[in-house]
C-alpha cells in the first residue's frame, strides 16, 4: 500500500492505493469505531478494489476519534479514512449530509456530528453528488483532473512503481510513451493494461479525438424512463464487482457487433478419454481442461479470432500466444481470470491453472494482473444445467465461446444408431473483426477436435 504520503502529526490516516495505480476503492465494513484504541497493523476497514478485497491495517498504534464514510461508499485514494485524537465516548452516527450518499467518496467523517459546508480537511478529494442514473458533479477546488489535463509532454524518466515497470515489459510497452493519470502525472497499472490492450482510449487519443471507431454510451437522463416504484421488495446499488461486471459489459455491447453461431459435438470419445486422465492423474477432470485445449489449437489455425481491439487507434492487434479466460461465478459476480500462454500447457495443467485461479477469485484475492490481456474467452455455462447461449465478448476481446452441459443422445453414424454423448457449443464475435463464415470454421475446427481425441492430442 503506497502512493500516498502520511501526514507525519498521526492525527488522521489518508487511504492508501490498495492495488498499483488505484485511484478509489469501496468501503465494505469498519471493523472499529470511534473511541476504539488500536495497535499498530490492527485493520480499520476492509475495502474492495476492482475484484480483490482487501483489510487495510492501522499504520500506528492511537485511539480513533473519527471514522470516515460508510458501508457503500467509494472512497478516494488520498481522502482521509481515519481520524486520530483523545478517547470519546462514540455517539449515534448522525445522519450524513447531502452529498455524502452512497457512491460518494466517503469522505463524510462519523464520530457523531457531521457539519455540512465545514472547510475540507487535508487530503481530501471533494464529495461526489448524485445517483447512478442521474448527473455527477465534484467541486471545483478538489475535482480529479480529466485524462487531458493529466498528460504532459514528459521530458525524464517516467514516473512509476516497480511492479508497473514490470508489468509493461510483460506486455511489452514502453513504459515512457504510457500517458500517466496518477499523482504528478504517475503512470498506473490501469494506464499500462489500457495502454497495452486498447480497452481505454489514452487521454491523448481521447483528446484528439482518436481514429477509433467505438461509439459512446448513451446517458440516461433523470426521469426519461419510467420506473414504477411500486412493491418494490429491495434495492440493490450498482457497487463492487457488480458495479464491475456492469460498466465491462455495457461498453462491449455499445462497442463490439455481436454475433452468435451455435454448433454441438460428439465428444463419446473425448469423454472416455477424459475417465482414462482422471485415473492416470489420481484426480476427477471436468471435460472443461479438454474444451481449453481444443480452442487453443483452433486458434493456431484461425488466428483472427486470437485478437484484441484497438477501438482508440482503429487497430486490430493479433496476438501471438493465447492468454485464455475463464469465466467464474462468484458470490461477488462473475470474474474472469487469464491463464497465460495456455496453448503450451496440457489439459491436466490446464485444470490446475483453472482450480487455483478460481478459488482466487472467490475469496477475492485474485491479482489484478490476472485479469489483464486475455485474447479469448470461455464460458462455461453447462455447470449450472445450460445448453446454448449468447455470450457478451469480454472486450477489447473479439470472441468467447459458451460450453452447455454434455447431455446423452441417441446418435448415426455410418447408418448405425448408438447412445452418445453430445456437447452443445455457442461462439460470439465482433463481427467487425470476424467475419461469419470464420467464426461457423472456427467453431467446426473446435468440434472436430473434440471429436477426434487423438487428433487433440496430437
């Protein structure tokens, strides 16, 4: 936990980046409260950021005589979390002033008063109003710079962390040509990823007006949409990885063209096989690992849809390894690991990656590297008893293919009936990209493969 610098009197503690360029984070729970006395890496709060949730600890031993915002709400990097002073007796919460709602900042501090229009403290961020569906506004004085004004011509060396050095080399980017929109123009790990994989127009590119060609999201205006607001049983705020899950798949259907081709396979064959791995290994294997494999090769041959976009440079970028994502459902939401360079690893390693990367992700302790620079992805509906779907394309991705459940069927071959077991299969594309007679191949070169177990192998 770095990028920001503690006031050196302990009198109150700033949120710290929690996740290598972060710029907020969302209050989960206090696990103190006012009057408490704490020691030293005693933890204050747990926090979730992006998909990982994180207890951040105390960095001195003190009593707390403010804590800072509530369960819910998103708080900035650098905003003041917890205050520090005498013991008090904690008093009731007061209600928290206008601006201060969930989704704000969390800068409303609670130690039983709250007075609305009081000067801000140090470090903070200022107080977002507003709802999800309506108007964000930020004071003037403490309003985050737009990606614009945060890129500078940069004369020296590139300011940023060691792990975000290293996680441009991994993907290959000249760190001193990334546009920074951390502190003092401080390059993040999210400008790397965007900067890489195309998933966020850089600020120069944004400025310019890029040669991209993503349309923009539409706003939805307060009171344009009828809501009935009758017998309503809950409401549950767009927050966390739901939050998440949102924004990623609302930018892929404003930005990708989608399409759906479905197909099935006999995989008889494969499914034997499969029995055959999981006695030699001492371990059951789903038929999954197999599906894995299967793509990795069809890749090889249809490289097309081994691709990312470039929506702010009007780019398509093939990609010469296949980093393949697997969806998982979490109690949080769906999360999508990468495993990388999957096409050289066999379907047994290819069950571990899967194993260890989902057990990550639903205690959310999952990396935020792990999530970045897939070139295709899997889903695997057929867990929960589904057969065909309509995928939503991880973008900047070009395609993901949906496996259904295997399911028994009587089947012909050579005018012979016998029972056999049938996998139903579903693969999307950008059809700006992929054209569909390449995605109806693709997904015939998948099936034929898992048809043919010794040619999988091979």
């Amino acid at each position: 936990m770095a990028g920001v610098k503690q006031p050196s009197d302990k009198s109150h503690f700033l949120l710290p980046d929690l996740g290598e360029g972060l710029a907020e984070a969302e209050l989960i729970s206090w696990k103190v409260k006012a009057g408490d006395t704490v020691k030293e890496s005693q933890t204050l709060a747990e926090m979730q950021t992006d998909k990982a949730l994180v207890e951040v600890p105390s960095p001195w031993a003190g009593t707390v005589s403010e804590i800072c915002g509530k369960p819910g709400d998103v708080i900035k990097v650098g905003a003041v979390l917890v205050r520090y002073g005498a013991a008090k007796a904690a008093a009731a919460p007061a209600p928290v002033a206008v601006g201060a709602t969930a989704g704000s900042n969390g800068n409303a501090c609670m130690s039983g008063q709250i007075a609305a229009g009081a000067p801000a403290a140090e470090g903070d961020q200022g107080t977002v109003v507003g709802t999800m569906s309506g108007t964000l506004t930020v004071s003037d004085r403490f309003a985050r710079r737009a990606p614009e004004a945060a890129v500078a011509v940069r004369d020296g060396k590139a300011l940023a962390t060691p792990s975000v050095r290293g996680l441009a080399r991994k993907f290959g980017v000249d760190i001193q040509k990334v546009p920074g929109s951390g502190r003092g123009g401080r390059v993040t790990a999210s400008d790397v990823a965007a900067f890489a994989e195309g998933g966020v127009a850089t600020a120069s590119a944004a400025t310019a007006g890029g040669a991209g060609f993503a349309p923009r999201a539409a706003t939805i205006a307060p009171g344009s949409v009828y809501i009935d607001q009758n017998d309503v049983a809950q409401r549950v705020p767009f927050r966390g990885v739901r939050r998440k899950i949102a924004e990623a798949l609302s930018r892929s259907v404003q930005t990708a063209v989608h399409f759906t081709v479905v197909d099935e396979a006999d995989v008889t064959a494969l499914e034997a096989k499969r029995k055959e791995y999981s006695k030699v290994v001492g371990e059951k294997l789903s038929m999954l690992p197999f599906i894995m494999a299967a793509i990795c090769r069809a890749l090889k041959k249809h490289p097309s849809l081994n691709a990312i976009v470039d929506d702010a440079k009007g780019e398509i970028i093939l990609k010469s390894s296949v980093n393949l994502g697997c969806a998982v459902d979490t109690d949080a939401g769906l999360m999508v690991p990468v495993i990388r360079n999957a096409g050289a690893l066999a379907p047994v390693q290819l069950a571990q990656s899967v194993k260890t990367l989902a057990a990550k992700c639903k205690d959310r302790t999952i990396a935020r590297e792990d999530s970045l620079g897939g070139t295709f992805t899997i889903s695997n509906v057929g867990s929960y008893g589904g057969m065909f779907a309509t995928p939503v394309i991880n973008y900047p991705e070009v395609a993901i293919l949906a496996a259904g459940r295997a399911k028994e069927r009587v089947c012909v071959k050579d005018g012979k009936f016998y029972a056999g077991l049938v996998l139903p299969l579903s693969l999307s594309c950008d059809h700006r990209v992929v054209d569909g007679a390449e995605g109806a191949r693709f997904l015939n070169t998948v099936v034929k493969l898992l048809e043919d177990p010794d040619a999988l192998f091979a």
